[in-house]
C-alpha cells in the first residue's frame, strides 16, 4: 500500500459529512477518487455508489458502507440552542463539550455541544442525550432558522485527522478506512487483466438497519460478496481481552459471527468462502484474526438473504473506540486488509 496516498484519500473520505440518508458527500469525495483513474461509477436510485473494473471469470461483489453514526436536530429551542436525536449507534456519551459540525442547504454551521462546569455539576454523572443541547453562538430560534437549521438538519463531530507513529485516530474511520481500501484496490488493479469481473459497492444506510446494500445484491447477481467494514477490538484498559482476544495491530480478521442482541441482526460468513480467505492469508503470509463479535453487525448482514440467497464473508479491520469521535486504526492492519482482498480479486473463489 502508498501509506502516503491512502492516508490523503482516507482523510478527505473522513472529513466529509455522511450520516444515514445524507451520504451525499462521501459519494463526491469517492467518485473524485475514481475519475483519477477513469474507472466508471454510477449512483443507483438509493445513493449507493458502484464502481466497476471489469474482468473475465466470476462476478464479485465487494462492499463497504458510506455512512457514518451521528445526529439529527430534533427542537430549535426559542434561545438557539439545538437538540438531538441520535441516527445509528453513535457515542452519545462522547459529545459533551465537542466541536460539531451542522449540515445546511448554505453548508456546515459550527457549533459546540454545551455541558455543565465542573465547578457546577454536583458530580461526574454520565450524559444523557435527551439533555444535550449544541450551542452555535446565536441568540434565537429565528437566528439558528436564517443560518439554514432546521428540524432534520444532520450533526456530525468536527472531523480531527490524527495521524500517530503507525496507527490513525479519527471520525468515522467505521467505514471510510473501508471505502479508502477498495478506492486503493481499484487504483492498484486499473488497467490489468482480471480473472473476475469486480464490481466496488459503496452503500448508504448500514448504520441504519443495513438496509443500503441489498438492492445491489439484487442488482448486480454476484457470484459471491465480500464485505469490507470495521470490528471492536478488546484490548484497552477497559475491556482487558477478557470477551476475545482481537486486537489492534494484529492483522485483519475474518468474521465467524456477529450478532446484535435484541434487535435481530446478525452475519455469519460462508463457510466456504471464509476458508479460501483463510487459505489465501496462509499463502500469502497474512495474520489473519478470526472474529466473533456482539453488539455490532455489518452491511453485508442481510445479503445472503436477498433473493434465491448470495454466498458471502466479511474481512474486518479492528478499530479501537469505535463510534467516537476520536476510532483508532493501525495503518499495518488496514495495509495487511488490502493485500488479503488484492489477493481474493486475483484468485477468486469458485464455489
Ligand atoms: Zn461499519
């Protein structure tokens, strides 16, 4: 992997705005991505975007998602201040006395999200969204009103691109770090001879029900599907590695099992699918970790389902603080991703 070139587009994909059903400006930044390369893009009638490098030999399907947990304002509040309704599983608990970025018709309002002093509040007590409020330094509701707010206006953090000795911290690494991976794919393999014929798909809505991905399932009639999105990691003070032992740093890893409890959603990777990645990482010397995860599930969740049904995997990159604003990478890990999935493209899976 150009560490230098992924880490430019990789910061450009994160700073831009794209909560669920607002992923308009992710698209821009990826298709700008592509015209690099003339390789062709379209937008289907729902926002996913599909790039498609064509190839002789089975048809594959690779997925990551655009969007990003975040906000909607919900109230104007007769003095200007705003409040919020969460979209997707975003960390509330983080927002206190953040930067956060507003969307407009007119462009991005900057605003804080406000919090009691210290030398006030009685003690540390966790926040609670409902009480949240963002102050964006005006005086009224018809003030916040002319600036372009409205009830539905997304929120997201101010993006922060930190890049440290081997790894990155910021906003919405959950998927971006994904979509710069298969956008460095697509530069890397532009222009050579394919034994599949590959089709890039950037959906919309995964942090929302995962619903984007399954018209391009429809669409398209892959032969198989390989999903491309992040994963908690467990070895922080706070978890300890006592649940499992995936770890930044490590490698990519190959999902067994997801599953979010009580609401139904889950994946479980082909299994013949997931051992040729798995035989592929041992060939080409990849450290391949094997995930099984709760409380999350992933884009490609509901594909194999979709008509008469799709074989499909799912390769993870651990992503430490996950839905904060501030998630970890290490950048070996996302390399190591990336040789695995160029890897999977020039030896594809035949059943
Ligand atoms: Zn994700």
């Amino acid at each position: 992997m150009n560490k230098e070139a992924f880490l430019i587009d990789l910061e450009k994909l994160c700073a831009a705005q794209g909560i669920p059903g607002f992923e308009g400006p992710v698209a821009e930044v990826l298709r700008g991505c592509f015209q690099r390369k003339a390789i062709e893009t379209r937008i289907d009638k729902i926002g996913n975007l599909v790039a498609h490098l064509p190839g002789k030999g089975p048809r594959v399907l690779l997925v990551a998602h655009m969007d990003e947990p975040g906000y909607l304002v919900r109230k104007i509040l007769p003095d200007g201040f705003l409040q919020l309704e969460r979209v997707g599983g975003a960390a509330w608990n983080a927002l206190p006395g953040q930067h956060v970025l507003i969307g407009t018709e007119n462009g991005a309002i900057p605003g804080v999200v406000g919090m009691t002093p210290p030398h006030i509040a009685a003690g540390n007590s966790p926040a609670d969204l409902g009480r949240l409020f963002v102050d964006i330094g005006v005086r009224s509701q018809a003030l916040a009103q002319s600036l372009g707010v409205e009830i539905g206006s997304p929120m997201t953090c101010k993006p922060v691109f930190q890049v440290f000795h081997e790894r990155v911290a910021a906003k919405s690494l959950d998927d971006r770090a994904g979509c710069a991976l298969l956008v460095h794919l697509a530069e890397e393999l532009a222009g050579t001879e394919l034994p599949c014929d590959l089709y890039l798909a950037f959906v919309v809505q995964e942090e929302n029900l995962l619903v984007g991905a399954q018209p391009v399932a429809y669409d398209l009639q892959p032969d198989w599907i390989l999903g491309i999105d992040a994963t908690l990691t467990y070895d922080t003070p706070d978890l300890g590695n006592v649940y499992s032992d995936l770890s930044l740093g490590k490698g990519p890893a190959i999902k067994i099992m997801d599953h979010i409890r009580g609401r139904g959603q889950g994946f479980i990777s082909h299994g013949g699918l997931r051992k040729h990645l798995e035989r592929l990482a041992e060939q080409e010397n990849i450290p391949l970790q094997r995930e099984i995860a709760t409380g999350i599930s992933t884009a490609a969740a509901p594909l194999p389902f979709v008509q008469a049904g799709f074989p499909v995997a799912a390769l993870s990159f651990p992503l430490r603080y996950s839905h904060s604003p501030a998630e970890v990478a290490d950048l070996e890990d996302l390399a190591q991703a990336l040789d695995l999935i160029k890897a999977a493209v020039r030896t594809p899976w035949n059943g």
